[in-house]
C-alpha cells in the first residue's frame, strides 16, 4: 500500500478521534483557518475612516461544549456566496477546508510515525 493511500485511510480512521477529542487541535485548526481566510479575503480599497474591512472581523470563537467556530462579520456573507451584483469570491469555506484537511494528515502521519 503507499504511503498516501496509508495517510488517507488511517485520517479517515482517526478524523472523529481528531475533531471531537482533541480540543487543542480543534482549536490550532480553527486558528489556522481563520489565518488563512484572512489571507484569502478580498479586501476592498475604502480606507475612509470608520470602514472595517470584513477580513479584519475573521475570529475563532470556542463554546462551552468545545465547538469551535471560525466567524466573520459585516459583509463576510456576499462575499462568501456572491450577489447578483457580485460574483461570489469564497474565502471562509475554502480555508476551513484545506485546514482541517491539513490537520488530519498531520494527525494520521503522527499516530503512524510516517514522515514525509
């Protein structure tokens, strides 16, 4: 079997185990997201005083039960989806994607000692 496909099934195997015991993981996860789709979130040029650009409202919230969240206000959701006006330009879903993907590999490479 190669190594991917080693990866691939045993980040299948501990996906639950990652998400829903692992706290700080769940929390590093979300921080890297929020890192990342503040990378990725197009920022517009109104720099009048008072604008608050939506990328500067991206946030991890943690609730009591140890959900955690990546947020984002103002006009986050147009931005996200698009509007007619507006084609949609994603940046939230996008990053919690490629971040969870990213902490599930870590997570299978380490509980089988794979390198590389």
């Amino acid at each position: 079997m190669q190594k991917t496909e080693i990866v691939k099934n045993a980040s299948r195997a501990t996906l639950q185990r990652i998400l829903t015991q692992d706290r700080a993981l769940r929390l590093k996860a979300a921080n890297e997201a929020a890192d990342m789709a503040r990378a990725l979130c197009p920022v517009s040029d109104n720099n009048t005083p008072g604008h608050v650009h939506t990328r500067d409202t991206i946030r991890v919230e943690t609730e009591a039960n140890g959900d955690v969240k990546v947020l984002a206000d103002g006009a986050a959701l147009w931005i996200e989806l698009g509007r007619e006006a507006a084609p949609a330009s994603p940046f939230l879903l996008p990053a919690c994607e490629i971040a969870g993907q990213e902490v599930i590999a870590r997570g299978a490479k380490e509980n089988l000692n794979i390198e590389g």
